[in-house]
C-alpha cells in the first residue's frame, strides 16, 4: 500500500483510489462496491490531508449498514487504512473509526424501530395492531385487578366500504379507513388504547368508571367522528359492539371476544337512519344485580318502520322500533338490552307494547303493526298474560310478534307461541337464517311471517350465490304459506332485483325510514314505478336470465322424455291431473317460436287464462 502523504496532485489522488479498492475487498470478501470505494477514497484524501474526516465516515458506516455488514468491519476497513496514512495525525483516524461504527449502529438500531414498528403498528393507519392491542389489554387487565375498576372494549366496525371499493376503488377506502383513524384517535382520552385489529374494523380499550354511561358516550363520539364531511359525503355508518366488565376483570382477554360478538349482534340490527348501531355485550356481573325500578330506567320511545310491497309501493304493515336515551345518545332497544337485567327487559317490552297499544286504539283496526319479542322472554308469565289481554281488542292478525332467536330456542316455547296465535296474534320469525331456526325447527312452528336477515344482501350487487339463497328463500315461504320480508333494502336498485327473483315485500332505509307516528308510516308509499326505474338493466338481466336456467333445469328434471320422445310423467297421472299437465304442454308448445323465442302473444283468451292461473299456483 502506497503512503498518500509522499505524493502531490493526481498521483494522491490515484493512490487513494487504489488503497480504497484494496480495503473494500478485503472487507467484502474479495468483491467490489463501487459506491464503497468511492465513499472511501474521498475519506482517505480527507485523512492525508489532515481535514474533518466526520462527513465521509458517517457516508461509510452507513454503507456498511446498507451492504448488512457488523460494526466490526468499519473498524477493520479503516484499520486497513493507516499504513496509507504513514506518519500522520492518528487521532483523525480513530475519530473517523469512532463516527463511521456510530453511523452503523444507529442505522441498525432505525432498522429494528422500523422492524418493531411493522410487528406492532398498522402500516396505513399508523395505530397499533391486533397483536399490539392484545399485549395493551393484558397489561390494562393486570392493572384492573391491583385498582379493583373495570375495564370497556369497543370494537368498531365501518359498515359502507364494500360499496365504496366497488364505486371508487381500493384507495379511496384506504383514504377513508386513514381519516375515520385519524378523527378517532383525536378524539379519544390519552390514556385509551385505539388499535387496527381487521381491515375495517377498530378496537378502542379503556377503564371504565360506569358502564350505564359508557356506551352512549361512545356513541356520541363515533357519531360525531362520521359527521365529518368527507366522511358523511361517502355515507360511511358504522356498528359498534361494547363489552364491559364494571367489577375486577376474570378475563380481560375474553373481553374482546365478546365485543366482537356484540359487533355481530349490532349490524343484525334494523335500519334505523342513524350513523351508528350499537349492541352491548352481557356483563357476567349483571346476572345477578338487582333490577333497576321502572323510574330508573331508560327513556323509552317507539318510532314505526314501513313494511312494503314491492310491486305497488303501498306499506302493508308497520314495524314498531323501541328507542332508548342513554347518557343524552339514542341508541336502538337491541343495542343495550342484553346489558340489562332480565326484570328490566320485561319492564321495556311492557312499555313498548303499551305505546303501541296506543297508537293502535287511535288509528282502529287497519293499523297493523309488527312488536318485537326476545323469545328467551316467553317464558314470561306476566308478559305473556299481558300480550294475551292486549290481543283481545285487537282484530286478529293486527299484531305481528317478530320473534328473534339470539340466545333461546323458539321451539322451546311453542306452546306459548301457539296460546298467542290462537289468541289472534301472528307470528314472524325474525332474522332468519342467525339463529337456531333449522328446517326441522322452522316446520314445527305455527309461522306466518319469515324475515330474512340482512347479510345476504352484504354486497352491493346480488351476486348468483344470494340469487340462489333469495330463490330459496322465496319457495320455502310459498312452500310454508308464510309472508317472506327481506330486511336491510338500501336501494331502489336492490329493491327491483328481488322483486325479480320473486320477492314481494321488502323493509329497508331506500324504502321508507322510521317515522315517528303510526299514522304517518302506515301512510308512506313509494312511488309504484319507481322501483322498476331504479333496477339495473344489466341486473335485472342477469337475474332473470339465471331464473330462467333454474326453471328449464327443473322442467328437465321433473318431466322427463319417454323412449319415444313423449312425455313420462303423463301416464302415470289421474285423468283431471293428466288433461292439466298436457295443458301445460300445449301451452309451452304456442308460445315457443320457430327461432326459439318465446312470445306470449301468440296465446289465445283461454291459454292467458291458464296462465294466469299458473302463475296464481305459483305466487301462492
């Protein structure tokens, strides 16, 4: 290795170059890296001529840091070097040795922040993740238990963003999902916890001093964090679950558990107009607290939903809504009962139908109105003896008791169920297809109405799986002779494309919002063609298209080909049932085309008429 300081000018210059290759491959195994050398070259002419090496020894070590090398090989590199320096200041070697390995190690150490950061933080949101929230928790639930206080998780879900991706795309929902985390956070305690744990779902942790008071203010906030205008310009809404346990935590880890349980009940819950649906977890201490006097309870109030028929737009039927007012918050009759003590619940339902009652005795006997019953709570002798006293004013089929299996099996009950109906009262099994209502179950109990729940709606256009399920749906209900209502209708679009597949009455925000008296939602209508404006071509089309592959499929497998080409089914009818099926025959054959189209105005007076009276067979 040649001494720079016995050399001037370019041949200083060279020699650098020269001793810096030397060092970066014996550093780096035999290989190169220009940027490397280049990096030490300029160093080394730095040391020669006895400047401020500080510079280029932080360019080294960070490098090195680049290239994955240890702290050690920066030492070892500028080592190398000092023979090259010859007699010269040693002191501004071992500082550039000094800087070059700091470089290094506070690059290392970014790296493990950066790393850290990844494990434990939500890369869009900049929040804690699932994992940072569960160690949160577990620390929250230690510190429970040495101050004997409570602990309360919310686990917030944005209901809207599947519409919004199919509309404006991916980013628009990660902008959203950013904003809606930043308004959060901004206005939540220092001392809670805010925390990504899904994709559009947050988890908020924090102490609790009342757990009467805590879920209305939550709502509150929420509500106020979706009234920000880009937020509300998207029409994001959002359901919350709320678990809360006021006395030292068992199983602060389960806490989360069970407020994602509470977010499931919430977005089951009817439309109601608002922003935010909540649903509160059961506390385990609530089991056995005392039952608060009607005077402390929640300030109820009944609001009335249209049910209607798709094909007119008229409302058939009303369903009455419970609102309760907690801590200054509306919230829904579900999203807090099921923190109430049982006594309390039936002291809510008795006031509920005793509004209802009220409304009714003003309006007489065309007022027809579907109430809601928790069926674990049929087993109720006071409020039983109740409804049974309230039916004998009533015209029968007035009173529609929507019946939802959260935690009770409806069959448990069927002599109760069957005392209300023999009484005059109807019976809707509400949320069909979340609760215990398996076919076995739904065949043994006196029904006449079928709610279907609103998740297979989930996405913002019927795909073929939900045509399918809708399909059967429609047929179990024609098979039962039972209403069928689709719940959760958010558009007139939607709307028409279950009128399509055979549904007839349907409930939902797009088709008339909770109104405040009876009069006026018994009133509402939609305009009749406006449902059949809305629909999409494109779906209506595709609907009816796979309507009519179900119905060839069926007509294949139900009437078979004799070997001789005619009809199998015929000759093994009765003659009345026989002469009807080649009706049908006859008719299938008048309207079918030369070109394979059909065309049903080549039907004569009397094949319309057995038209019309195969598609009443059907439709009832």
């Amino acid at each position: 290795m040649v001494s720079a300081r016995h050399l001037d000018g370019a041949n200083e210059a060279t020699a650098c170059a020269v001793d810096a290759k030397f060092a970066v491959a014996r550093v780096l195994g035999g290989h190169r890296d220009a940027e490397l050398e280049a990096i030490v070259t300029r160093l080394l002419e730095r040391l020669a001529r006895g400047d401020d090496p500080d510079l280029e020894a932080a360019r080294l070590g960070a490098r090195l840091d680049f290239l994955g090398m240890r702290p050690s090989s920066a030492v070892q590199l500028l080592a190398s070097l000092r023979p090259a320096l010859g007699a010269g200041d040693p002191t501004l070697l071992e500082r550039a040795m000094s800087v070059a390995t700091d470089a290094l190690c506070a690059g290392r150490e970014q790296e493990l922040e950066r790393l850290a950061r990844l494990v434990t933080r939500d890369p869009l949101t900049g929040l804690p993740n699932r994992r940072a929230f569960l160690e949160a928790l577990e620390h929250a639930e230690a510190r429970a238990r040495r101050g004997g206080h409570g602990l309360a998780v919310a686990v917030v879900g944005l209901d809207a963003l599947e519409h919004v991706a199919v509309r404006a795309g991916e980013g628009l929902v990660d902008e959203l999902l950013a904003e809606f985390a930043r308004l959060l956070a901004g206005s939540i305690r220092a001392s809670d916890v805010l925390a990504r744990i899904g994709r559009d779902t947050f988890a908020l942790l924090g102490d609790v001093v009342s757990a009467a008071t805590a879920p209305g203010a939550l709502l509150a906030r929420i509500e106020a964090v979706l009234a920000a205008p880009r937020l509300a310009r998207e029409g994001l809404c959002a359901s919350i679950g709320v678990a809360i346990t006021t006395e030292r935590p068992q199983r602060a880890s389960g806490l989360i558990e069970d407020a994602q349980a509470a977010l499931h009940t919430a977005r089951s819950l009817p439309e109601d107009g608002t922003a935010v649906r909540i649903a509160v977890a059961p506390a385990p201490e609530l089991a056995s607290r005392p039952s608060q006097a009607p005077s402390q309870l929640p300030r109820l109030d009944v609001v009335y939903q249209p049910i209607v028929d798709l094909a007119t737009g008229t409302t058939k039927r009303v369903e009455a809504l419970s609102r309760l007012e907690v801590d200054g918050a509306r919230c829904s009759f579900d999203a807090l009962v099921a923190s109430l003590g049982r006594g309390e619940r039936v002291a809510l339902h008795r006031q509920s139908l005793e509004r209802v009652l009220a409304d009714i005795d003003r309006l007489g006997t065309h007022a027809a109105v579907n109430l809601n019953v928790d069926a674990d709570l049929l087993n109720d002798e006071s409020l039983i003896e109740d409804l049974t006293a309230a039916l004998a004013h009533l015209a029968r089929g007035q009173l529609r008791l929507e019946i939802t299996e959260r935690s009770m099996l409806l069959t448990a009950h069927l002599a109760t169920v069957r005392h209300l109906r023999e009484h005059g009262a109807s019976i809707s099994l509400d949320d069909f297809g979340t609760g215990y209502a398996s076919l076995s179950r739904l065949l043994a109990t006196p029904l006449d109405e079928i709610k279907l729940e609103r998740t297979i709606l989930g996405r913002p256009s019927i795909g073929e799986l939900s045509h399918i399920l809708v399909a059967i749906a429609v047929a179990l209900a024609r098979a039962l002779r039972v209403d069928l209502v689709v719940e959760g209708i958010d558009s007139l679009a939607r709307a028409g494309t279950l009128l399509a597949l055979g549904v007839t009455t349907g409930q939902g925000y797009a088709l008339g919002p909770p109104l405040p008296s009876l009069e006026e939602a018994l009133a509402h209508r939609v305009e009749a063609d406006a449902i059949a404006r809305a629909a999409s071509p494109g779906d209506l089309a595709t609907t009816r298209a796979w309507i009519w592959r179900q119905a060839l499929g069926c007509l294949v497998s139900a009437d078979p080909l004799a070997a001789d080409g005619s009809c199998a089914v015929a000759p093994m009818l009765d003659e009345t049932a026989r002469r009807a099926h080649l009706a049908y025959h006859r008719l299938l054959a008048a309207v079918l085309r030369d070109d394979g189209v059909i065309d049903l105005r080549r039907l004569d007076a009397s094949q319309v008429a057995t038209l019309s009276s195969l598609r009443g067979d059907v439709e009832g």
